[in-house]
C-alpha cells in the first residue's frame, strides 16, 4: 500500500514541464525496489466476482501475521483485469512472476509462508498445462498467454489504476509530452493516419482520416470542437473496454488529450454505460489525479494548451453506443439516433464537429505517437494495423481477454489460446461482432481476423467479442436471443426497426415451434434485407445479420426445425423432451426436489421418472443432476396430453 | 445548380434542397407519412427510401433528409425500394389497421392484406411524431413527446394525464397523417370540463 | 416532500448542477439512486431548475431502462442475459425466479421486497451464467443457490 509521505507528495506537485514529468517518472522508478516482493491480485471483474477482494484481505492478514515488514516488506496491490478470467481469482508474486490461479482466501496463509516466507512455489496452485498435466509457474509460459501480443493491455495487471504514479511510472504520459515539445498538430494527425488505426468499436472507419476531416470541418466552421470517448460498450458477451476503462484509466485519458491538441479541443467526454461503476469510478480518480498532477485541464504541463474531460453515465440503452444517439444522450435528450448524411465530424456534438472514438481507439494513441507509426503498422496486417482485444467467452476453456495482431486465425484464437471446446469436440460458430455480427462456422476456422476477411464471410469486427459455440448451441435460438436483445433495445424512432425486429422474431419463434415452411424462410431473408436497408441506424441497420448469416451457414438446421420438427441441438423447447436414464438414475430425488411442476416422481433410490404432461421443460432437472441421467430427446416425446387431443 | 438524374431523368436543383424537394419540384412522386414542410424532418417512417447508384455501388438512404449533390443516380422505384416500402406497409397493416390512410398506401403498393397479427383494431397511429413536432417546434408549448422506447412507444403527455401545458390549439389533429391525434386530443387537452378547472385554479 | 425518505435532500440534489438541459440525465440518476425512482415532485423541480419542458423530461424518464417512475424494491436481483449466459441458461434462470417471485422481469414484488430484473452482459463471462444480488454475484447460478439466496433476502 502506498506510504503516507509519498502520497502527500503526489498531491503537492504540477508538473511544470514535459522536463519535469520524465524527472519524476525518474524518481518514482527510484523509489522502487526491483527485489522487493509484491503481491497483485487481480481485480477485474470475474475475479472480484470469483471473491477476489475476500483473497486479498486474507492475504494481507496473513503477511501481517507473517510478521513480514521486518524482512523486504511485501506490497499488495490491486490491479485491472489480467485476462485469464476462468482461472480467477488471479494472484501474482512478483519478481517471480509466480501465477497463482483459482486462490481461496484459505489458500492465503498457505503462500506467505511457502512462497513469501521460504522462497518456494504453492505447486497446487499453479497452472497445469492440460496436455502434459506439468505445473506452469510463469504468466508468460502459459499457452493462454504465449501466443497473445498485449500492447493496449501491456500496464493492465502490473499497475494498480487507481495510482497515477504507477502508471506515469510505467510511461503513462510521456506520449503526450513528446507531442507537446516536438510535435505540431499535422504531426499528429499525420502520424496516426500512417499508423493505418482503425476504429476498434465496430466499423472500423480509419481514425486519422476521420482526425482529418475533423481538422478540415474546423477550417469551415471553425471552434469548439469536441473529443468523445465512446466507452458504451453494450454488446453482450463484450467486455475489453470495460477492462481497459478499469484497469487502464490513463491510456484512454492520454489518447484524448493528445487529440484535443491535435484538433484545438478544449471540452471532452466519456460516455459510460452505466454497468461499469469501477470503470466510472476509476476514470475519475484519473481525472482527479492528472488535473491535480497539470496533466489535464489548466496550461498541461506547463503549455497554453488547455483540455478538460467530464464523464457522462450512460443510463441503461444500448442505441447510445450509435454516435449520433450518443450525442443525443450527452445533450440530455433520450438516446435516439439521427440520420448521418453529415457526418459527425462537421456536425456532431451540439452541432459542431466532434471526434468520436471508441476506448479502445483512444487506447492504442499514446502506443503510435511513443513507438512511431510504421512501428504500429508493422504489426498486423496491411488494412488492419496493430492489435485487437477481444472477449473470448461461450463455450471455450480459456475464457477472458485476448489481445492478439490483426489477422490472427480464428482458429488460433478460439483453440490455442482459448484451450479449444471444453470437451475437446470442434467448436460449431463463433460469432463475432456481437448482435450487428454474424456466424462463422468452423469450416472457415482459418478466416484471419482482420475487419475486411471478417466482413467478407458476412460477420464483422465489432467491437470485439467471439462468443464460441458448440453442438449443444442451437442457431435458431442464438439468432431469436439476438433479436429479441435488440427489439428490448431498438429506440423505436424509425419502423422498420420497432415492428420489424418483432416481426422477425415471431417468424423464428414459430421457427422454434417447428412452426413454419421453406417458403418463411425465404421471406425471413426479404424481411431481413428491407430491414437493413430501411432502418435509421445500425443498430437496426445491422440486427438482421445473425438471422441471415445463420441462414447462410446453417439453413439445414433451420430446416430441421420446420420439417422433422427437431432441434438438432436439444434446445428449442418446443421440440424436446427431457427424461431420465433408468440405468444412470440413482433416485438421489434432488431433481424431483427442485421441480417447480412437481412433474418428477420415483421412490428414494430408485430411477425416477418424469410425468411428460406436466414437464414444462425447464431444465431445472437436467441443471440439478449430479450423474447425468437426465437426457435430451429430440424430437419430443409426444405427451399422453397431446395423444388425446389428436385422436 | 446542382444537376443529378432522378430515375435516368436529369433534374436541376438548388444547394440545401433535399431529394425530396427536387423529386416532388418535377413531380416524381415519392410517398411520405412523417414529412411535413412546417416541421423539421426526422427521417422516422421510411416510406420515402430510393435508391442510388453509382456503378455497382448501390445504398439505399431516405430521400426526405438526403441532400443533393452534383451526379447522383437516384430511383425512386426500384427493387429495393419497393421491398423496403412492401415490408414497412405489411407490417403497418397490422399495427395500424384503423387508419384508411395506410390502406390506401398499402393498396397502393401492391400490399392487399397483412400476415401479421393485428393486436389492437383500433389502433391509427404509426408513431411519426409530427405531432410532437409540431406542437414543439411550431406552437411552442411541448405538451406531448414521445414516453417509452422501442415497442412500447406511446405518444402522450406526462403521466399520461391532462396537460397543463396544452392550449387546445389542436394543431396536432391537423398535421395527423393517419387521423390517430382525432381520437387523442381529449386525452391531451382534458375534457372541457376539467379544462376549466384548470383555468380557475 | 411527502414520499421522500426524510434524510434524502431534493435540493441539494438538484443544487449539485447547473440548470441546464445537459444536466437533466445526471439529475435524474442522482434522484433516481436517493430515491430508488423519480417521484413526479421531483421531475417537476427538475424540469423548473433545467428549463426543460416537463413533457421532454418524461420522455427522457421513460427511455432509458435505469430510470423508473415506480418505487424499486429493497433488493435488486440481476440476472445477466449476455450471450455467454444466454448459451449457458441464463433464460431458465428467469424463468425460475419469474415463477419463485410470482413478478415479470422488470417488476417488483407487492412487499416492495425485490426488484428482478435483467441485464445485458456484466462482464464476467468467466463465471456464467450470472446472478447479482444486490452487490453480490452468485456465480454458475442454478435454481438451488437462487432458493438460498432468496430466503436469505426474506429474513434479513
């Protein structure tokens, strides 16, 4: 934890100077023992859900206990997402670098003494790797992070973020010092156009182009221009601004400020959706400590230039990621978009032009302007420089953040890194893009992930989710639970998207009752194309992408549905039933228990059955049983109930 | 002048018109449900969709709100166009089977009958919001907005109770494409009675 | 003002900004945390310190799914619909606590007791599916732990 003396140094100094931030970065990094033994736990997230901060509190009762502080005292710190999200809680002893997973708090006493104490490594709670079943002890070994090429992530994990001086000490800033004492506004914008970035939150519109026009509608129209950070990030399954928000404040914080020089910005914003408070909370104790430190607002460092930064709670609608309905929002209006036939650049936020990028955009600036951009265009491929996070979820070993270069194959991705389909079976679609994307199937497993060879199998980058499926993940359902999230979210302004997502919903809901002919089929495509082409915004511009793409991939499962009346994925409730293996059963009544239709009977320690006429198909049972007993049957069993009614 | 082809017919139009303007200046009929010179256009309904093309790049943009530029290839009747225009009325069919207006449209475009559910047979109101528009931007007093999102959109006033802020101008009935506000003012304006409860306090 | 809690202020919620347009979200977030809704006494001296027209500040209430004109419950149960719960039954999770709660998602119970409702995505995937509890995550959530956690909320 920090000492008293330092923080109250940290609060009394402005930097006067870029001079004056590289001199105390200098101190800071000498104030730092590299020997001295630190313990991170890892907070993002699925940690802190898994119990993290239980751990940590553990862990620092132990090391008092330890009666450590009279040896090399070690310090704890808290940290953003480290990634490996299926293995948390994370904990790291450094300079090992020992990487500790899945810690309990009881598991705490265990590594001050074996670890802190003796020097030696808790072998139980080291990775297996899972071929050889050998203990890992190194982050850097495991195969989760070996292929991964973290640069936007790089601080994420080694600096607690709620710190400016461990973040200034890792670099934080000095790209912006370099900007104000040796670049002029064309140097930037110049340089991160032949950096070849592109927009990381979906589209991918070249980010130094659209700095130009910026520049350009400013010749016309002249200032307040306005820098926006879209931090938004509301597609399901995607979580890396989030992370990069928590875990990285001042990355995004320094992009923008070095924009508002190169545009002459004096006002900025950050749209928050409001499910990320940590994010929120930690971007503003960033702001707090750059202001304080001449960072951000009044004369940074030391120039005439000035920028300031509020940050605005999204309040629960997913269309305020779309930049003109964010606009609206930041206004005060209810999100709702506008047609884009100016672009945002010439008039954006109340009308003036505004540069909008995504957190993970705003992320990658400060890596160009310090390493140059033919650095950050060597990475990657040609039209899709540098690297990109994603979300790495569904039905995946590995779980969590990855940050690969572009054009990275999909199925490096999803089996080398993600450790493959729990299972060890191939994975079925991975769907990217989130609800304005769309499905790839396995047999373009080799499909680099760039934005073009992604849009050309009729899927997009996105903002970077890859949610995985396996057999047991129906199409058809994937598609309804698309829709249905956008319907619950499509602002109702225009109405090819307020009646046609229901519209097109209820056409696969009958779908999934076996309802429907091949003709539908082809009016579901009609539909989805008027849609997209009808709609005011992307959000309904692109909400028919996973209906049509599934079409593309999986019309043979769509026709399964309609003509066998099947779900081949044992989904769709409708067309299964469940029942209960007599052989496997072992009467443990634990499913019977839980039945909320009672539809269970059997006696204790003997197989039990299930009444068809009641079983709503719930799955509750199937959830519940220890021994796998309960099967999935499609298609249905017909019930007694049925059987009366059709004879 | 700015010159562009409206279905392969050259066409002269002034810099700030829209497709629309020029369209309706040569009498190329484009339909519309939620334009209305007296307000701002907000590009809701879509009904006024067409097509350009440049090549084989094709998009299709609403013609209300699109601005002309020299060399456009503008049609306003083409397969896309239609499919956009056939769907949005099969589906206002259902929503708002009420009004002859949208089966006149319909009936227009080859729509005879709908395969939607209709839920409310009453129902006349398409969500356009020229009356919100209108009653904002043209009488001043934003008695109604819009409440809700999504699906469960309305047109009302707060609380859905009487407004105060209403002057009973009736403005709203007028610009009405579908005759929905007829039916509505009273809830907006109060019936006169409470109306002159109103005044008296 | 009668259906405030007492120790919650109005105005020096509404003092925290300036009265302008661009604040009326912010506002409306600090009223509806004090208060767990936006009761209309407070709209009203909303819209007074913004210049927003009452109707448009409705509307702005009613858009955004933070914002709820009725009381909340006591306790918020979240269950997370992100695609990675989804594929994992996070809908069965609704429906079950749909059917123990005897409410649709987004309601709250007569006792003013629980708000349910969903969320999309909360960005532990790792852990789906995902139920929040107030503050606390039930992970790999099932029907079993929800009946533990409920009757907890009931006694306390």
């Amino acid at each position: 934890m920090a000492e008293t003396n330092v923080a109250q140094s940290f609060t009394e100094r402005r930097l006067g100077s870029a001079a004056d931030l590289k001199l105390y970065q200098e101190e800071l990094l000498a104030q730092k023992d590299p020997q001295q033994a630190e313990v991170i736990v890892c907070y993002g997230t699925g940690c802190l859900a898994a119990g993290a901060e239980q751990v940590e509190a553990a862990l620092k009762e132990a090391l008092d206990q330890a009666g450590l502080d009279t040896k090399v005292r070690p310090l704890i710190k808290t940290t953003g997402c480290r990634g490996f999200c299926s293995r948390g809680p994370l904990v790291v002893i450094q300079p090992e670098g020992l990487f500790y997973q899945k810690v309990k708090a009881s598991d705490a006493e265990e590594i001050v003494q074996t670890t802190l104490v003796e020097g030696q490594p808790v072998e139980r709670l080291l990775y297996q790797d899972p071929q050889s079943g050998e203990p890992i002890p190194r982050e850097q070994d495991i195969p989760f992070y070996k292929k991964q090429h973290r640069l936007v992530l790089g601080r994420i994990g080694s600096v607690d973020p709620t710190d400016i001086r461990e973040s200034i000490a890792a670099g934080a800033y000095q790209a912006l010092a370099k900007v104000l004492t040796g670049m002029s506004p064309e140097d930037v914008v110049s340089e991160v156009e032949k950096s070849g970035l592109r927009g990381r939150g979906g589209a991918g519109f070249p980010t130094g182009r659209k700095w130009r026009g910026a520049l350009k509608a400013i010749e016309k129209k002249g200032r307040p221009v306005y820098v926006v950070c879209n931090g938004d990030e509301g597609d399901p399954g995607a979580f890396m601004d989030c992370m990069i928000m928590e875990g990285d404040p001042h990355a995004v914080l320094e992009g923008m400020i070095i924009a508002a020089y190169a545009l002459g910005s004096e006002q900025g914003y950050i749209y928050v959706r409001h499910e990320y408070p940590v994010a929120i909370k930690h971007l503003d104790l960033a702001m707090e400590q750059a202001r304080s430190l001449g960072l951000l607002g009044d004369n940074i460092l030391g120039s005439d230039f000035c920028f300031d930064l509020r940050i605005n709670r999204g309040a629960g609608a997913f269309v305020c990621g779309e930049s003109t309905a964010l606009f609206t929002s930041i206004e005060g209006l209810a999100g709702e978009p506008r047609p884009k036939y100016v672009r945002s650049v010439e008039e954006g936020l109340w009308g003036r032009p505004t540069v909008l990028n995504n957190v993970e955009s705003w992320a990658n600036v400060p890596l160009i302007i310090n390493n140059g951009a033919d650095w950050f265009a060597g990475i990657g491929v040609p039209h899709s420089t540098g690297t990109k996070v994603f979300s790495l979820v569904g039905k995946v070993n590995n779980v969590g953040l990855v940050e690969v270069p572009m054009g990275t194959s999909l199925v490096e991705i999803i089996e080398e890194i993600g450790g493959g389909v729990p299972g060890g079976e191939p994975f079925k679609a991975v769907q990217t893009g989130g609800p304005s994307g769309g499905c790839i199937p396995y047999s373009l497993k080799d499909v680099p992930v760039d934005y073009d060879s992604l849009s050309k199998v009729g899927s997009m980058m996105g903002s970077g989710g890859m949610i995985v499926m396996d057999e047991r993940d129906c199409v058809v359902d994937v598609a309804r639970y698309f829709l249905r999230f956008l319907e619950e979210e499509s602002c109702g302004k225009c109405i090819p998207c307020r009646l046609g997502l229901t519209r097109l919903r209820e056409m696969l809901d009958d779908f999934s009752k076996g309802k429907g002919t091949e003709k539908d089929v082809e009016e579901i495509e009609s539909l989805g194309e008027a849609i997209k082409d009808g709609s005011l915004c992307a959000l309904g511009g692109s909400a028919p992408n996973p209906v049509l793409t599934t079409l593309q991939y999986f019309r043979d499962e769509y026709l399964a549905h309609i003509n066998e009346r099947r779900c081949p994925a044992g989904i769709c409730k409708e067309l299964i039933s469940y029942q209960i293996d007599q052989e496997a059963c072992t009467g443990c009544r634990t499913c019977a228990r839980l039945c909320p239709q009672e539809a269970i009977s059997g006696e204790k320690k003997k197989p039990h059955t299930i009444d068809q006429d009641k079983c709503i198909q719930c799955g509750i049972c199937l959830e519940s049983c220890n021994f796998g007993a309960v099967q999935v049957i499609s298609p249905a069993l017909v019930s007694q109930k049925s059987q009366e009614a059709a004879s | 002048m700015i010159e562009f082809k409206i279905n392969d017919q050259p066409v002269e139009a002034q810099a700030g018109w829209t497709v629309l303007d020029t369209a309706r200046q040569y009498g190329i009929h484009i339909p519309t449900l939620c334009h209305h010179e007296a307000v701002e256009p907000s590009g809701n309904c879509r009904l006024c969709v067409v097509e350009l093309r440049d090549g084989d790049w094709s998009k299709v943009v609403i013609s209300c709100m699109y601005p002309v530029q020299d060399g456009l290839q503008v049609y306003t009747d083409s397969d896309r166009v239609k499919n956009v225009r056939r769907w949005i009325l099969e589906m206002l069919l259902s929503e708002c089977p009420a009004s002859s207006e949208i089966q006149r449209l319909a009936q227009e475009y080859g729509v005879e009958q709908t395969r939607f559910a209709i839920h409310d047979p009453e129902e006349d109101c398409i969500l356009c919001g020229l009356c919100v528009r209108t009653c904002k931007e043209v009488v001043g007093v934003s008695a109604i907005s819009m409440v809700g999102r999504g699906v469960h959109k309305v047109i009302g006033t707060p609380y859905m109770m009487p407004s105060d802020a209403c002057v009973a101008c009736g403005s709203c009935v007028t610009v009405c494409p579908t005759g929905a506000m007829r039916r509505r003012l009273d809830l907006v304006r109060g019936e006169p009675k409470t109306r002159m409860a109103h005044s008296a306090v | 003002m009668s259906t405030a809690p007492v120790e919650v202020d109005i105005d020096e919620i509404i003092e925290r900004y300036p009265g302008k347009q661009e604040y009326l979200i912010f506002l409306l977030q600090d009223v509806q945390s004090a208060f767990r809704y936006i009761p209309p006494e407070a709209l009203e001296l909303i819209c007074d310190h913004t210049g927003v027209p009452l109707s448009q500040a409705y509307s702005v209430a009613t858009f955004y799914k933070s914002f709820s004109l009725k009381p909340k419950g006591e306790h918020q149960v979240k269950v997370c619909l992100g695609t990675a719960c989804h594929l994992k039954g996070g809908e069965r999770l609704v429906d079950d606590l749909e059917r123990k709660l005897k409410v649709k998602a987004g309601e709250t119970t007569a006792d003013l007791l629980v708000t349910l409702e969903t969320v999309n995505c909360l960005g532990c995937c790792a852990l789906s599916p995902v139920v929040v509890v107030d503050d606390d995550y039930l992970a790999q959530a099932t029907s079993g732990k929800l009946n533990k956690k409920l009757k907890s909320l009931a006694a306390q």
